[in-house]
C-alpha cells in the first residue's frame, strides 16, 4: 500500500512516517508539508492527512484527482474544508475523525450512552489537557464528545456549549455544557467528561501517554478504506463495528 503522506514533518506525521517504514506491505511514496506539496508526478494507493485546513484542502483535491481514499485527521476544519471534504466523498471514500484512538472512539459511543440514559437534571462538563503547542481549543475530539451528549439528549452544541464563565456572574444555566481547557508541557491528550448530579458524580476519562496510537488508527483506518465505494465513513464504525 503507497501512502501519500499529507502533513509529514508534523507531530503525527512524523509519528506516522515511522510507523509506516516499520509496516509490511506500506511504504511512504510522496509526502507534503507547509514547505513543499506533493510533486506532480505522484502515485498512491490512499491518502492520509494531519496537517493544517489549507493544505487538507489541496490533497484532497489531489486524492480526488487520483481517484483513491483518503483519511483526515485534521482539526480545527474551516467551513471551506468541510464543504471540500463532501465534495471529495461524493467520489471517493473519506474518513475524517478528530480522534483516531481507539479507545476514544469507543469512549464517544459510552459518553452518548450515558448522556442518554442520565436524567437532565446530571450537569455534564467536558475537560480536555493537551502539550504547549496545541493551536485549536477547545480540541476537536472535546467538540466530538460535545456533540456525542447532544446526539443524546437532543440539543444543538452551538447554543449549548459554555467556554468561558469568567465574564458572566450567574448560576449555571441548565442544559449547558461546559469546557475547559488546558495546555501545557508534552501531554498527548486527556479527555474527560463529568456527569455531576446531586449526590453523586460519573466521569469518563481517556488519556493517551503516547502518540503513536493516533498513527496507528489512521493507518488501520487506511487499509479498511481501500475498496468501499464512495462517501465518509465513520472511524468507530470501521473499527469497532459500530454504527
């Protein structure tokens, strides 16, 4: 399998360029960054992007062009990379994930179950800690959990969703969904969502000690796409079985 490597001298990238050198049967053909893109005479089998929402824009034009699946771990997607993501599956298979954990993805699917099943009355805050450099917050697999509590309780995140208490001097309002963010030294990634009722509280918690893990999920998420047809497919449903 030739992978097109979108977004190599990244934190992921980098970690996927390794991985991919010690897998059988892969190889790295072409990659792409901030300083160079993809030369013209490129070939591959899929694409897989983690870099910033321009450059997501321009590979997958170019895996649109080639005709070949492409996965995107981009976050922090601008309105114009989402509208070129359903444009790229209306021809090819795309899978976009703000998470490419394992564990996460199952951690979306428990988060909803229990946003389902707790009555209204439980608050639910989402905290999220990732390393200094980390741009977007809150991160996209916070947002991810957010819209997994929406999913199940019927709301809109965009209306939902408080960022910052600091200004307001009121009680929390009910239905919110708080975050909070932190960033600091290398931390790969924390996420935890609260459920705080009266007399009791419920977290859900996954952290990740390495990145590698996120490497390894584009890349399974890269072999399961080679072969389906058309359209955006969810990670979870590729890996976990779900729906």
């Amino acid at each position: 399998m030739r992978v097109l490597l979108s977004g190599a001298s990244g934190v992921i990238g980098r970690e996927l360029m390794a991985l991919i050198e010690r897998e059988p049967g892969c190889t790295v053909s072409a990659t792409a960054s901030r300083q160079a893109f993809f030369p013209d005479d490129c070939r591959g089998d899929v694409l897989i992007d983690f870099s910033h929402p321009a450059l997501t824009e321009r590979s997958l034009d170019l895996a649109r062009e080639l005709g070949i699946p492409a996965v995107v771990g981009t976050t922090g997607l601008t309105d114009a990379c989402r509208e070129r993501i359903d444009a790229a599956a209306r021809q090819i298979p795309v899978c976009v994930a703000a998470n490419f954990s394992i564990g996460v993805n199952l951690m979306l699917a428990l988060v909803e179950r229990a946003a389902l099943d707790l009555p209204d009355s439980f608050d639910i805050e989402i905290s999220e800690i990732h390393h200094r450099r980390k741009r977007d917050a809150p991160s996209g697999t916070a947002l991810a959990l957010g819209d997994a509590v929406c999913a199940a309780r019927g709301c809109d995140l965009a209306t939902a969703r408080q960022m910052d208490r600091s200004s307001r001097d009121r009680a929390r309002a009910p239905g919110e969904i708080g975050f909070q963010v932190v960033r600091g030294g290398d931390v790969a990634g924390e996420h935890t969502v609260f459920f705080l009722g009266d007399g009791e509280r419920l977290e859900i918690s996954h952290r990740a000690s390495d990145r590698s893990i996120f490497a390894r999920g584009a890349l399974l998420a890269a072999k399961k796409l080679t072969g389906l047809g058309p359209g955006r497919v969810d990670f979870a449903s590729l890996v976990l079985g779900s729906q």
